[in-house]
C-alpha cells in the first residue's frame, strides 16, 4: 500500500583503510547508529560488516541505510552537527566511500 509519501533510502559503503583496528570500526559504528536519535527525520540506521559470498564488494567492506523520513530530512542530516562530527571521526580511517540513495512509496 502506498500512501504517496516518499521515503528516501541513503545507502552508504566504507572502504577502511589497511591500518584502522576491529574495535574502532566497532565504536564507529556504533556512534553512527546512535545518529537515528539524535537527528530529526533519520528513521533508522541499518547496516553492518559485508557477509557476502560473491565477493565483488570491491575493498568496501561495511555499508549501511539510512531511512529519511522525506528529501527535507535528508536535506538538513547533511549538514547537522551530529553527523558532520562523525564525519570527521570517519574520515582519518577511511579509503574510500561509495553513496547512492532512492525514493521508495510508504
């Protein structure tokens, strides 16, 4: 059933670099997950170690989705505090990072 509300569905890949430890990785993580409380209109924050056994991940070995509750919502996680702080946490460990997001009917 669709309601012709558009959620938006942010999908976020990390590529680590070779010298970051399990246990920061694990603490990164977790303060990206705590951002679904903290910034209006994230709905929630799925995501984890890459398990698949085709292996065409291409070095990218944690991804994630964000569910925003509308593109306004979107529009101001970006920028927010929250996440620029843990931006700047991730970027010294980080290779690289692959984004694509989608419309999806509620």
């Amino acid at each position: 059933m669709t309601t012709g509300k558009s959620l938006i569905q942010h999908i976020v890949c990390f590529q680590f670099n070779e010298l970051v430890q399990p246990n920061e990785i694990d603490e990164l993580q977790k303060t990206f997950f705590a951002l679904q409380g903290k910034i209006p209109g994230v709905l929630l924050i799925q995501g984890g170690e890459n398990n698949s056994p085709e292996n065409l991940n291409k070095d990218f070995s944690h991804s994630f989705i964000i569910t925003f509750k509308n593109e306004q919502s979107r529009k101001e996680y970006l920028p927010h505090p929250e996440h620029q702080k843990f931006v700047s946490q991730l970027k010294p460990i980080l290779n690289d990072v692959f984004v694509m997001d989608f419309n999806v009917e509620s």
